[in-house]
C-alpha cells in the first residue's frame, strides 16, 4: 500500500491501526459511556475549552460545519465569511443554502488575508460572526488568527474555526483568541481513519445553541449536549474511531500540543527547504506547518504525482482545476518523519532528472 504524505487520510500510527483492528464493541453501556467522557475532556484540554463542550459527530468534516451553521446562528444573524479556497467557499454555499446573511472576503490566488481587506468589508453593515477555514487546505494559506481574533472582539463578532488541517499543526487556543467554535475531523492531524468530526464550543456560544431552533433530527446539538452528560450520542457514533480518538488523545496529551505542533512544524521547514534545493518552490503566502503547496514551472505537477504513485509508493495531495498541472501538495502530519520527507524528496528528484 501507498505511503500517506497526503493531508486526509494521514499516514497512521501503529496504535491506532491496532484498535482499528479489533472487534467493535457494544456502546450502550457505561463501559463506552467512559471511552466518550476521556476523549472528550482530553480534546478539551489540548483545545483550551475547558469551560466549553466537545460534540461527537459521525460526519465528515463538511457536515460538521453545516451543522455549526444550522444550530450557532439564524436568518436574523449577518455573517462574514473568509472565502480564500475550496473549503472557506464552502462556509458560504451552506449559508447559502439555510439563507442565513452572509458577505465573502474573497481572498485570490497569491494573496495573503489582511485585516484591512475584512474591514472592508464590515465598514458596509452590522455583523454578527465571522467564519474561516484557518488553513486553507486547498492552497495551503494559514490565516492569521492574532488577526482575526482582534477583528472578532474590536467588532463583538462570534468566532467560528474550521481547523480540520490547522490542528496539532499550528497554534488553535480557543481561550486565548477567543474562538467560539471549533470544527475538527479525524481524519487529518488526529491520525485516525475517516467518519468522525468534533466541534468544541465555548461557554459562550453554548448560550446561543440554547435558544437557537436548529429545525434538525441528526444535527440538533442541544440533543447532543443532552447525551453527552451520560457520555453518549443520539445515533449510532463512529464506536471504532472514538475508542481509537480516546487513545490517541491520551498520547497526545502525553507528548504535550507544543512538541507536536514543533514537530510538525520542523518536518514542514526541513521540507520546504529541500524542495527549494532541488529546484522546486511553494508559494510566498503564509503557510500552515500542516501542508505545502509545491509549485512545478515546468507544469507537469500531475506526471510527478502519478509516478511518485506507480514507481515508489508515495500519494501526495494532487491539486484540481487550473493547479492540476502546476501544484501538488504535501502534508506533513500524522506517521511522518524527517527521514520519510528526505526520501519523498529524493523521490520527486529522481523522476524530475529522469
């Protein structure tokens, strides 16, 4: 099988495959009640939300973010979304779709998000909250939450975060930026296989959910916050991959989120530099540690990516669109190490001189 550089699924580690592995047990019980109450209080830890609450969903990421829409605001709300990419765009196709009054700060290709370019933007009306997907996966742009974090409490703006990729990757204390929402999946940083996303919300945003009507059976968080006092969901959760989020949190916790985000961020730095070596780039907008975007002048980032496949064993994170041929992207968490990054290098050398 492939070898994972790739930002969703990750390369996973041995731990988690083992659990992976096993049968899945019964879960209406105190014995998975348990399992819920640990992973949970652990993510709120490594979060800073010690005040706030931890939802389980089994969803994918996007549903994840839906869901945050549907029960964190209304039509009476006025949103302002951080539209940069793929992902941030989708933040406004569900405020779309619920009717829910939102502006875009467009971020184009090649550019870096200022504060200016959002006050632009709020100098027109009266908002309520502000969306972003932190690190544009797409592009790989980190946005810069010092930033936004003072635009949201100059403005009084309720702070939602996608930090599906920007997690255990760069720095996400919802206490110190005053974030009111955070959306992870399993799938990207956590390590763990697909099916399950978390959103954490803050002592804050838990009064709005009280009074919010979410007009929804599966996505309705005040059903489940009400299960989550026993340690449960209201519908069948991904059992496996709590039990594997529950173990991996622990070591996590263990490791301590600074070391993590560290070794992230060397692997991230020692990559970069060898591409540069090899004659490759990546671009000159911020980056997060979780993902590099690398450029090929020479337009042929879609043959590197297929051979890298065929001839090693290597998946990176191909690029759509009009980047299919001139980008590709690399991830640098989960099960990776420098001496991994040095060989998928070499790789990339190799079938470039070749």
């Amino acid at each position: 099988m492939s070898k994972l550089f790739t930002i969703g699924p990750v390369e996973m580690f041995p731990e988690s495959l083992e659990i992976g592995g096993k049968q899945v047990p019964y879960f209406r019980n105190d014995e998975f009640s348990q399992v819920v109450f640990s992973a949970s209080a652990g993510l709120k830890r490594l979060l800073f939300n010690e005040k706030g609450e931890i939802i389980l969903l089994t969803c994918s990421g996007t549903g994840a973010m839906e869901a945050t829409i549907m029960n964190c605001f209304t039509k009476e709300d006025n949103l302002i979304v951080i539209d940069g990419g793929s992902f941030g765009h989708r933040f406004a196709q569900i405020c779309e779709v619920h009717e829910i009054p939102h502006k875009t700060v467009k971020v184009e290709n090649g550019m870096t998000l200022t504060k200016d370019m959002i006050e632009n933007v709020i100098s027109d009306e009266k908002f309520t909250g502000l969306l972003v997907n932190l690190d544009e996966t797409s592009i790989g742009q980190l946005y810069d939450i010092n930033m936004l974090s003072e635009v949201c409490k100059k403005y009084d703006l309720v702070f939602v975060v996608d930090a599906i990729s920007a997690f255990l990757a760069d720095e996400v204390n919802m206490e110190k930026y005053g974030i009111d929402a955070v959306i992870l999946s399993s799938q990207k940083a956590l390590s763990l296989a697909p099916g399950l996303s978390v959103v954490a919300l803050s002592e804050k945003m838990l009064k709005r959910v009280e009074i919010i009507d979410s007009k929804s059976i599966y996505f309705d968080f005040k059903d489940y916050l009400k299960n989550a006092e026993r340690g449960q969901t209201p519908f069948t959760p991904a059992v496996r991959v709590i039990i594997e989020l529950d173990d991996i949190v622990k070591r996590f916790e263990k490791k301590g989120i600074d070391n993590i985000i560290k070794d992230v961020s060397e692997i991230a730095t020692y990559f970069r530099k060898r591409i540069k070596e090899i004659g490759l780039d990546y671009p000159d907008y911020p980056l997060s540690n979780a993902v590099t975007p690398v450029i090929f002048q020479d337009e042929n980032a879609d043959e590197i990516y297929r051979k890298l496949i065929d001839d090693y064993e290597y998946t990176v994170n191909p690029s759509g669109g009009e980047n299919a041929k001139k980008m590709f992207r690399v991830s640098h968490v989960g099960n990776i190490t420098l001496e991994d990054t040095e060989e998928l290098v070499s790789a990339i050398e190799e079938i470039i001189n070749r």
